[in-house]
C-alpha cells in the first residue's frame, strides 16, 4: 500500500532481515571434533625448564580432528624459538585457552 510520500508500508515477514534470520536457523550447526594429542614442545612431558608454556604442562593439547601437523615448523614445535604459526604444539588447529 502507498502512502503519501513514496513510502511503501511493509509488513514485518517480508523484510530482508527477516528472511536472513530464517536462512540461518536453518543451518545445521557445525561439528569440530577434538582429540588429545601429544605436545610437541615438551615431548609429552609436561615441563620444559619448568612447565611447559604450549600445552600448559598436560603434556597434550587438543586437536581439531583429522589431526594435521603444523605446516610452518613441520611438527616439531620450534622455528628457531618456538613456533609461531602453532605455539609450539606442533599441531595446526590445536584448540588454545
């Protein structure tokens, strides 16, 4: 319906927003599975001159499944210092805190 000044009077079902909103409700949520792998910082030890700053001394940390190593250090953690890319866990994907 036109009213006066060029507006168009729209209900709120029909607006863009809206049909956004019902798009996404429709999305299946997506599922990270996480397992325990092996630090590669401490060697699983938990300590490196005292606990171990990458896995936080557990001595594993979590990973996004399938698991892929860290392709910056190749796996081992450290570039010359500790890993940038992984944080020394040697994993890509490693869920940090």
């Amino acid at each position: 319906m036109w009213r006066g000044w060029g507006f168009k009077e729209v209900s709120r079902r029909d607006t863009k927003e809206n049909k956004k909103q019902k798009d996404v409700r429709k999305m299946p949520e997506a599922r990270i599975n996480y397992a325990a792998e092996t630090c590669a910082w401490c060697g699983g030890s938990g300590s490196k001159g005292g606990r171990c700053s990458a896995c936080g001394g557990q001595g594993s940390v979590l990973v996004a499944q399938p698991a892929r190593r860290c392709a910056w250090c190749g796996g081992s953690g450290s570039k010359g210092g500790r890993c940038s890319a992984c944080g020394g866990t040697g994993w890509a994907h490693a869920l940090r805190e």
